[in-house]
C-alpha cells in the first residue's frame, strides 16, 4: 500500500512544490490521483469533505492523515519521510532557523501572487479557454523584476549559493517549477538577465533528478496539440 494519496492536476501550479520535492529525493511509494477539474470534481462533496476548499492538492497518509495546502504538505513530507530540503535540527541555530523562515516568508509574500499572476495569464488562461490580459501579465512581470532586482543584491551580498543559504533546500523547491512555466511562456528572462540568479538556476540544474523533473514538467503547446 502507498504511504499516501496525493490528489493534484498537472495544470495546476501548486502541487508541483510537492512533487519537485518527492523527485528531488527519489521518492515514489504515492498514489497520484488526477482531480478532473474540467469536470468539477474538486467541486464535489466527496472532495469537499478531504479539502473544503474545493483546491488542489490535497493529501490523505495510509495512517488516516488528511492534508490540504502545498507548503504544509511539502513541509510535512519533508519531515516525515526525513527528505534533506529543511534545516538540520542538530546542527541549526536560532539564528539559521529564523533565517530559513525568512526566505520562506519572502517566496509566499513577493514572489508567489506575481509569478502566479504572469503564469495564470499566460498559460492557464490558454487552457482553460480565455483570453489573455496582456497589461495584467506586464505589470505582474515589472513586480517580479523590482523583487528579483533585491533577490540579485542578497546573492551578490551575501555570497550564497542557493535561496536559503549554501545548501539547496525548500526553498528553492518553491521557486523552481513556477520559473520553469515562465520559461515555457518566454518570461525566462527574469532569471537570465541577472547574473546571480542565472548562476543560482543553473546550480539548481546540475541535480539530475531536479532537472529531469522540471524538463517534463508542463508545456502549454503541448497540452494544446494534444487537444487536437
């Protein structure tokens, strides 16, 4: 039997934080179930009553364990299948921890809503049938360009190699498959244009199993073409 049953959708951005996790660090012993979001199936009360808010993913353990949120089910995975993206308790201090929760609250409060919002323009909206907000898209993109200018500083400053610290960790699990979908929709110059993020991508690249995830994860042409 599975340790748990992670319900997402591949279009869906969330869920990727948690699946980037998991193949990070070979993990496969899940269930993956595809919620039909095309078909309401999110909405229904059988789904309803895992996760209320009619969201994915959602996460439900062998033991009995129902889960909802990407990062509280990122971070719990971490934790409990001991995968090496959170600080060790053993050697981290005061100082280091705060630290690491810091760079966590930076990616929920600047990054998310700017990097979802080019995202949900530019390839959500194309699947799911609507047009395009090209103003919208621009000014989410100039709000992710004044945050990655300070993000650029703090790895100029700082001399760290990844968002947390010299280690990769969570944190960079948070960043990575919403790139790649820029990437995708020819935003990619928000991470080339600048130096230290570009070197901080391409460290993240050099792991194989992160690599290989985010060069199968969505492309919009080809979800279109297989609608054909």
């Amino acid at each position: 039997m599975p340790q748990f049953t992670l319900y997402a959708n591949p279009i869906a951005t969330a869920p990727d934080r948690i699946l980037l996790a998991l193949a990070d660090a070979g993990f496969t012993d899940f269930e993956y179930v595809n919620v039909d979001m095309s078909a309401k199936e999110h909405k229904s009360a059988e789904y309803l009553a895992r996760n209320p808010f009619g969201k994915v993913p959602t996460l439900v353990t062998s033991d009995g364990v129902t889960m909802y949120e990407s990062r509280a089910i990122a971070r719990f995975l971490c934790t409990k299948l001991n995968l090496p993206l959170l600080p060790n308790p053993a050697t981290a201090t005061a100082a280091s921890l705060a630290l690491f929760e810091q760079e966590l609250s930076c990616e929920i409060s600047y990054f998310e809503t700017p990097v979802s919002g080019i995202i949900w323009e530019t390839f959500i909206k194309r699947v799911i049938n609507m047009e395009t907000d090209n103003a919208a898209a621009a000014e989410h993109k100039k709000k992710l360009e004044e945050y990655f200018d300070i993000v650029e500083a703090k790895f100029m400053s700082s001399g760290k190699k990844f968002m947390a610290g010299d280690e990769y960790s969570l944190v960079d699990v948070y960043y990575l498959p919403f790139l790649a979908r820029l990437f995708d929709r020819g935003f990619g110059d928000v991470v080339t244009s600048r130096p230290q993020i570009k070197a901080w991508w391409d460290r993240c690249m050099e792991r194989p199993k992160t690599k290989a995830w985010i060069d199968q994860s969505p492309k919009l042409d080809a979800i279109l073409a297989s609608r054909k």
